[in-house]
C-alpha cells in the first residue's frame, strides 16, 4: 500500500476521533492524537490539547497537501509547544505512528518536531511540572522528554542525542527518525517504537513504572521560517 493510501485510512479513523477527543487509551489498545480535518477550523487543535507559547497568526493552520488534511506548523523568533495530555503506559502502548512532510531546513535538525513526554520511571528525578490539569493551561507531570525530530542529513537516521543536565534538570533527548533534504516535500508515514528509544537513552530507569503523559507538537524558536505539515498522530500497542 502506497502513502497515499495509508494516509487516507488512518484519516478516516482519525477524523472520526477528532469528534471527541480522549485523554486515554481505548480499550483496543490505542489513542488517537491527533488527525486534523478542515472541519476543525477557525482552532486547528481539540479542545483538551495544552499549547505553551503564543503562536502567532499562519504558525498553526489546517491545511491540504497533496490531498492530505495535515496540521501546518510553522516556526518564528519564539518557540511554542502543544500537546496532548494522555495516561498511558509506555510498555502497554509503545508505538507511535504519524506522517509528515517537511520544507528543507537551513542548518541542523529541523525546527518542528513531536515530543513526548514521560513519568515514572525514575523516582529520584526531578519533575518538571505541577499536578496534572488538562483543563489548565500547566503541562502534566515529566521527568523524561523525547524530541522526534528531521536531521539535516539522512545518514543521522536512528541516532540519537542523550540530554544533559541543567540545573538539576535533564533537558530533552533528541532522536533523528528521518532526514535530508532530498526526502523533504514529501509524505512519509513513520511509526516507532518508544519503548525502545527510553531503553536506550534512560537504561537505568524502571520502564515497567513509566507512563506517557503527554503527546504534541513543537516549533523551535529563532530560525528562518521553515514549515512543517504532521498528520495522524496515533499511539498505539
């Protein structure tokens, strides 16, 4: 089956979700996160996602590409973030799958990417955030945080970057699922294995106790104006 194709599968069942959004896993083993329809306008986001950030006019819009109802990310000189919180394990539901479609980047990882967010794992590690309160506008609790990002290069494919500690606080591991200029300007579908990733990164933690606490988007702040187009996010077993 082509990408095409695929997408418009995953699109259905998406658009479908997208009526009521959930917060939590259903009981076939998935969650949609998010499968953006033009219906969704004049708010390109469901009403339980959290954004951090303003993003201004033309940085968050629905859009149609190549036929693909696709949320159109965009960067600017201050960075944001909208997510998606969840309760999920991370053993229970490791498989996080989307499609995307990038402009080419000036220089280095591009600046729109997914993140996920983790807890649990690490009792002795500090949380970066308050109760969780998907009515609020403060994200739910992490410990750990993963960046899904487009590498300048496709040879940077499956590497990834371990974070550093700052303050007493880690900041995000990077992990480079596709990249190069020549892929860019068009849709790839991706699914990966998060549970996988937080071995490699955190093998110290206890993965059994860890959950996913929330799912989104986010625009790096400070480059030239670059787009990027995300479809279908799913979590899934």
């Amino acid at each position: 089956m082509n990408i095409r194709s695929c997408l418009a599968v995953m699109l259905v069942l998406f658009a479908a979700a997208c009526a009521e959004p959930a917060t939590t896993i259903a009981p076939g083993g998935s969650m949609d996160v998010l499968g953006p329809v033009p219906a969704m306008e004049p708010s390109p986001l469901p009403d339980d996602w959290i954004t951090q950030g303003a993003p201004q006019p033309g940085q968050l819009t629905v859009s149609d590409l190549d036929g693909v109802p696709a949320l159109k990310v965009a960067n600017g000189a201050n960075g944001f973030l909208a997510v998606k919180p969840s309760r999920a394990s991370l053993l229970a539901t490791p498989y996080l799958s989307w499609a995307w479609n990038m402009d080419p980047q000036d220089d280095g990882p591009h600046p729109v990417r997914l993140v996920v967010g983790f807890h649990g794992g690490n009792p002795g590690a500090r949380s970066w955030t308050g109760a969780f309160t998907p009515s609020g506008g403060a994200l739910p609790p992490l410990d750990r945080a993963l960046n899904i990002v487009w590498g300048l290069s496709a040879l940077e494919r499956g590497s990834i970057i371990t974070p550093s500690t700052v303050k007493g606080k880690q900041a995000a591991a990077r992990y480079v699922q596709r990249g190069g200029q020549e892929n860019t300007k068009s849709w790839w579908f991706e699914t990966v294995d998060l549970s996988d990733i937080y071995r490699r990164v955190w093998p110290n933690d206890d993965i059994g106790a860890v959950q996913i606490t929330f799912i989104g988007i986010a625009a790096a702040p400070g480059r030239a104006p670059t787009s990027g187009y995300v479809s279908g996010i799913r979590l899934s077993r």
